[in-house]
C-alpha cells in the first residue's frame, strides 16, 4: 500500500481525497497555489507545498511544478481528483515515467477517451450503442454534407479533442451546416489546438445518464448503477440524483452490464464514467467516458454504501476490488445539489470572503466542501464551493430532506446558488421526475425572461 499520496487538486476534492488517505493510514501532501495558502486542504494534509501563482496554469495545470513537489516529499503515487491534469494523458506519462503511481488509469486508456470520435469506435466495437453519426473525423464540407443527410437532420457537430459539451453546435438543416462546421472546427482549433470534429444525429430532449464503473488491475469490473444528470446549464451540472426516475430495474441491468462489458474489454482499470444519453423510448446511446472520479461521486457512494475514492486508491495500489457486482446493493435515494460561489439569478461568479456560514446536518445529510466561515473565496477558480447531498428511502423524502438541508445552508459575505436549488427542487416537473437536457433551458425562459447576456468564466478545476 502507499505510504504517502500527493493530491495535485484544491477545494472539496482534495479534502475528500485527504479523508479518505487518513481512513487508510496513508500520508498526505497538499499543493496550493499563492491564493490558497488559507485553504482547508493545506492545513488538513500533512505537508503543504506552495507550487506557484494563482492562475492556475502557473500552479495546478503546472506540470513540472506538481512533479517537482512529488519528487521532494517523496511520495508513492498522486490523486489528481477532477479537472485540471485529471485526464491529462501526457501527465499520468510523466507520473509513470518519474516511478510515482497516478491514481487512475492507464494512459493510453485516457488518451483514448479524450479523442472522442476514437472513444467511439472503440465503444461501437465494444458492442455498445452509439448515437447514428459517422466513425471518423469530418474531412471536408463535401463529407459534411453528405454525412449529415445520411445520418437525417437535426444532427451535432462536436469536436474530437472536445468534451463536456464544449465546441458542440447543433445543426438543424442543410443551409446552417457549412457555416457551423467552419464555426465547430475553428472553436475546436482554439479550445483544443484540434479542429477535428465529428457529426451525428442530434437527440432531441434526451436524459443525461451515467454509469459509473470500477475496474482493478486484475481484469475485474464493476458498475455502480447509474446518475441521472440531465439538469446542466450551460454544460455545468447542477443537480444529480441516483437512481435515474427514468430507469427500471431490467433497463439499469442492461446498461450496467454493457458498461462493464466494453471495460473490460478495454481493460479499464480505476473509476470511470460512461456517459449515455436516454431517449423517450429507452434507447440509450454511448457518448463519451470520463477516466477520473467524478464530482458527483458521492450520490452513488450514498446508494451503494461505498467510498470510490478508496476504491481508486486501493485499485491502483494493486489490490484486488473489494466486492464483486453482487455484493453492490442499491439502497435508497440520494440527490446532489452543487452550490457555486455564484448569483442564484445571473449565475455571476461571487468570489470573496464568506463572513459567517451554517452547513446543514442530521439524519441523511452529506457536505462535501472546503469553505469555512472566514474562508476568502479567490476568483481564479470554479465556482463550486461545496455539495450538498442527501439521501433517503424515496425520492420523494430525498427530496424534502434536501428541502429542509437547503433552509439550513446559510452562507453570508458571498451569493451562492442554494436559492436557485430552492426554486428548481419547487418545480413541478422536477418532483414528477419529468427531466431531459432541456430542463434548464424551459426553467430559465419561464423564471428568468431577459436574458442576463454574455458571462465571464474563471479558469479553474470545473469539469
Ligand atoms: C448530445 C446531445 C444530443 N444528441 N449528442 C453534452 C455534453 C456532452 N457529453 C455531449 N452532450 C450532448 N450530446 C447528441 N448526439 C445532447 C447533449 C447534451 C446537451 C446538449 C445541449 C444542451 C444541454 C445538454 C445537456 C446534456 C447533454
């Protein structure tokens, strides 16, 4: 087993790394950059190591700087929590290279999984359902064209070195194709420094479902049932819930067992997300996966009653899983609220300093966070302060527990989003279990008319 673990991450991840690295008697090593010298997760590790600026592509995406605090603390392996050099295949290289185990999976698997249009074929080849499109990068507006009336409109260009929503435009006829491939590809270029990209058919107001999987290096594969997603703004999920209102037990078996199929086909070791859409008739159809632990981890910890990060550290320690698919029993409901450091109404970034605060407690209640009273919220990062997750027999009683923990999540100094939370858990769409990709488009329509217009983003960890 590791001795000492570096975590190259900040805010409520690295502190939930650094819980479960105390859990197993192992050491921790903090890294921050000048604005988080007064962060919870310098002070909870047990050496903290100042690797550069604030901007974070002078400390947390600096590569050398991470590897060179690793070397003097001399640590066995690093967690790289989400974002930043999560699945950043050149870095899990050079972790491996320097004989310091990344805690995640191999880098070819990330490197896979980040070309997209790759993942793909991969998964298509796996015997997993993909969305209607074509197995390859677009080549020209000729290929465009002709792809795109194969496949039938509305179809959606997405970048292949992309992800996350980011570079996608949905086309809905001929006559908007050549303009919004030029558009994709150039976007793609700046984002990527890759203008490749891919089209297939558009799923019109589909559910965003996840499967989250565990894999150890021995060939042995598991599925933790699945997240429903679907309520995103702008890409960036806001509630997560497990299980899916969607899904019925037969539908979460068959999901489940070709997720665990395709990986271990692939040899998948460490957690991992496959991402589907559903549509209205129980089609589901691969869309990307993600090779890191994911924020929303902890709604599956809840059902399942396990603790993935451990699991990740375990696996990559070279143990063995510690349960087999089944021993995974499906207990209950949990839901997440992530609570940015934002307006509830414009979603403006609200850095600054958190003057007095109450987290909510008792039966079912979870907060994953790094804020304290007192705790000056730097404006270099994401915005996401804490996660609020509850977990109940029922959905329905998760979702008056998660209304009762909201009253009781009080934050002064800075805005956070609980007051949206509020509103969106009081929809009558949202109680029914009535959710698609569309949910925040129509909520923010009827409840926000004028449009707040263009928004700055601060770089950061953000998935
Ligand atoms: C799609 C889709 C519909 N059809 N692909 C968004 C994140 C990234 N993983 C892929 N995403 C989507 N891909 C096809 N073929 C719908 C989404 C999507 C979405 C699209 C527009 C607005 C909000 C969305 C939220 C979740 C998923």
């Amino acid at each position: 087993m590791f001795k000492k673990i570096l975590i190259a991450n900040r805010g409520e991840i690295a502190t939930r790394v650094i819980w479960a690295c105390r859990e197993l008697g192992i050491r921790t090593v903090a890294i921050h950059s000048e604005a988080d010298r007064d962060s919870l997760h310098v002070r909870f590790a047990d050496e903290a190591i100042c690797i550069g600026p604030a901007p974070s592509a002078k400390s947390y995406l600096n590569i050398p700087a991470v590897i060179s605090a690793a070397e003097i603390t001399n640590v066995d392996a690093i967690h790289p929590g989400y974002g930043f050099l999560a699945e950043n295949a050149y870095f899990a290289e050079v972790c491996e290279a320097c004989n310091i185990k990344f805690i995640g999976p191999a880098a070819a698997t990330i490197q896979l999984m980040g070309d997209k249009a790759a993942a793909r074929a991969a998964m298509k080849a796996a015997g997993v359902p993909i969305t209607p499109g074509f197995d390859g990068v677009i080549e020209d507006e000729g290929e465009a064209a002709r792809v795109a009336a194969g496949i039938g409109y509305p179809v959606i260009i997405k970048a292949s070195a992309g992800g996350g929503g980011r570079g996608m435009r949905i086309v809905r006829d001929r006559d908007e194709l050549l303009a919004s491939l030029a558009a994709a590809q150039q976007e793609a270029q700046i984002a990527f420094g890759n203008p490749a990209v891919y089209i297939e058919k558009y799923i019109e107001t589909a559910r965003h479902i996840e499967i989250q999987i565990l894999g150890d290096q021995y060939g042995n594969v598991v599925h933790l049932g699945e997240r429903e997603c679907s309520i995103q703004r702008r890409h960036q999920k806001l509630i997560e819930e497990s299980p899916s209102p969607a899904l019925t037990p037969e539908l979460r078996h068959q999901m489940g067992e070709l997720a665990v199929r395709a990986c271990r086909e692939i040899g998948y070791v460490n957690a991992g997300t496959m991402e589907f859409l559903l549509d209205h008739d129980n089609n589901f159809y691969f869309m990307e996966m993600n090779t890191r632990i994911q924020v929303e981890h902890p709604v599956t910890e809840l059902v399942t009653n396990t603790d993935l990060v451990r699991e990740q550290i375990l696996v990559a320690a070279g143990e063995h899983l510690e349960f087999e698919q089944e021993d995974i029993v499906f207990s209950g409901h949990a839901i997440e609220c992530r609570i940015n450091a934002e307006s509830p109404i414009t979603h403006v970034p609200s850095p600054g300093l958190i003057t007095a605060m109450n987290l909510p407690g008792g039966p079912g209640v979870r907060v994953d966070t790094a804020a304290y009273p007192g705790w000056f919220v730097p404006p270099h990062y994401d915005s996401l302060i804490a996660k609020l997750i509850v977990h109940h027999r029922t959905r329905e009683m998760a979702i008056a527990r998660m209304q009762r923990a909201l009253e009781a999540y009080i934050v002064e100094g800075i805005e956070t989003s609980v007051a949206l939370h509020q509103r969106i858990l009081a929809e009558p769409d949202f109680l029914a279990g009535n959710l698609s990709t569309r949910f925040m488009e129509r909520f923010t329509k009827r409840t926000e008319p004028v449009d707040a217009g263009p928004q700055q983003v601060a770089q950061g960890a953000g998935e």
